[in-house]
C-alpha cells in the first residue's frame, strides 16, 4: 500500500461563472489539465503515492490572482478524512496554513505550480525529496 501525499493549493479559479455549480471531480479533471496540474505533476512521484488534491480554501476565485485566506474548518476536515502521510504545500497560503494547524505532519513546501518563476530544477529536487521520504519513511 502507497503512503497518501496530500498536495494543499491555495484556491481554485475560473473565468466565469458556474454553470451547474461547485462539483469536486469536475475541478480535480481540470486540475490536471490546466498548467497548473501540469507543472505539479513535474513534481509529484506518482509511483511512490498515492495522491489527493485540496485548496487551502474552497472559495472559487475568478482570476488566477484570487487569493482568500486559508480556510481551517476546511483543512482540517480534508486532514482527517485523508490522513495523509506527507502534505506539500503549494504557495504561501497553504504552507501558512499547514504550519499552523498541522506541524507534526511531514510537510513539504514548494512555490504554487503556477509561479513564473518555477522551474523544472526545483520541480525535479521537490521529486527526489518526496521519493527520498518515501524510501526512508514507508
């Protein structure tokens, strides 16, 4: 059995409206199809864990500049019905919030996928790290 690797973004955004209303799986789709989700999975070692995605807050922004807080009722709802045994906090707002409400968690920390400056060495070290915990820790 993998190890579960929680990946913690800020917030989700999309350009318009809603047409049918907030739906999980539709935005986990377009996670991974949008750069974001392209660039994360630069960094994710999917043959080490088994891997669940959350924003830090729910609230859906309509750029992608939005940023709301971190929502902790959220947090620690996802935290204890995924358990996971690594979080990699993506951006600021997740980093603050994991630090705040879950430090005896392993948590690694990384720019948001999105961040212009990201490159793919740093998407390659947050790899090895995780595949590195992986290895020593499961």
């Amino acid at each position: 059995m993998k190890p579960v690797l929680l990946v913690v973004l800020q917030c989700p955004w999309r350009k318009g409206p809603l047409a049918n209303g907030w739906n999980s799986r539709v935005w986990v789709k377009m996670l991974w199809l949008s750069h974001t989700g392209k660039r994360l999975r630069e960094a994710l070692p999917l043959e080490f864990y088994e891997v669940k995605v959350c924003n830090a807050n729910p609230s859906l922004a309509d750029s992608p500049d939005g940023v709301f807080p971190p929502d902790l009722r959220h947090l620690r709802r996802v935290l204890g019905r995924v358990q996971p045994d690594v979080v990699l906090a993506c951006g600021k707002v997740a980093q603050g919030a994991i630090a705040q409400i879950a430090p005896a968690i392993t948590t690694v920390e990384m720019s948001h996928p999105a961040h212009r400056l990201l490159s793919k060495q740093t998407t390659a070290e947050i790899k090895a790290r995780l595949v590195a915990l992986a290895i020593e820790t499961f």
